[in-house]
C-alpha cells in the first residue's frame, strides 16, 4: 500500500528541535547509567522480535533533525489516521527503531528517548504536570516501578522543554488525547 509523502505541518522549527535536543543532552534521569539496573531495556525492546510494531514515533517536525540515511536508525512512515492519534494529526507519522541497541549515538536520540521515563499529563484545567510514564509497556523500568527519584535537573529541563511543546497545537492535542485517555482508564 502506497503512502502519501504529506507532512503534518508542525509549528515547531527545526532550531528550537535542536535546542531541545541540545538541554536535554545536558541532563539525565539519575546520576548514573540507568540501564545498568534493567540490561537497558527500553532501547532492547523487542530487537530479536519480528514484531515492526516497536520501536517510538517522532512528534511532528522532530523528523527534520534526524537524517533518515543514518545506519543506526530504521524508519517506516504510517499514516496517522491508523493509530490512535488525535484526529488533527493526518497524513504521516514517523516511526523510528534503533538497529543498534543499546548502542546508539546518545546525542542523536530520538525526543521519547531523553525524556524517558516522564510524560506530560493535562488536567481538566490544563496545568501541566509531569508524571511516571504509566503505558503499558513491553518491559520493565526500574525507574518506573521501584519509583526512583529522578534528578532534578532533568525533572526541570523536561518540564520546560514540555511547556514549549505544548504550544504546538498537534503536540497539544497529542498530550490532551492521552491525558483524557489515562483518566478515563484509571476512573
């Protein structure tokens, strides 16, 4: 079946991508190699498994700071439309798997990658807040489930680097869509 090459058009650009990418380098969830605790899991995931299924999207304009022609990283293009996605998102959607687990140029990780194992949550109001990533996962995170405190740090730059998402209206309606979602599960 043949794809369209239509791109959801993001208001985020490629520089604030990069500059994101670049506060986040200089942070991480705790002061020491986290993977050493679970065999690096969540970049192992599935890497013997025939399921194409795993692997992370990329939030719309995220594509334009990775180049698709990198060894490391397999990339298939889907249409929007066939995943649970707000109905704003149409057209194609980035998926990406690292071939090389667990190592990867740490520098060029995809944004899920660096924010792991937070993600964003908006209340009935709004108000961001960031909390334990709480989708069922494929493996278990240490940092997830023995509810390890996180650098600071990192708790921050997350949060900021969310705040500035979150004006993008594709990103927006992604994590209203998810927030909605986890409450009515946990209702």
């Amino acid at each position: 079946m043949g794809y369209n090459f239509y791109i959801m058009k993001s208001t985020v650009k490629k520089r604030t991508w990069k500059a994101i990418y670049r506060l986040l380098d200089k942070v991480s969830p705790v002061d020491y190699d986290c993977g050493k605790l679970c065999g690096a899991v969540c970049c192992t995931c599935g890497e013997e498994s025939s399921d194409d299924e795993l692997g992370i999207y990329l939030y719309p304009g995220e594509e334009k700071i990775h180049d698709k022609n990198d060894s490391w990283l397999e990339w298939t293009v889907e249409k929007a439309e066939d995943f649970e996605f707000p109905d704003s998102w149409t057209g194609n959607v980035y998926f990406v798997k690292c071939k090389t687990p667990p190592v990867c140029p740490r520098n060029k990780r995809p944004f899920q990658c660096r924010t792991f194992p937070l993600t964003p949550h908006l209340d009935q109001d709004g108000m961001l807040t960031l909390i334990y990533n709480d989708e069922e996962l494929p493996y278990s995170c240490p940092l997830i489930d023995d509810e390890i405190p996180l650098n600071d740090d990192f708790v921050k730059a997350t949060y900021t680097v969310w705040s500035h998402l979150l004006r993008d209206p594709l990103i927006y309606d992604l994590v209203e869509l998810d927030s909605r979602i986890r409450e009515d599960y946990f209702e």
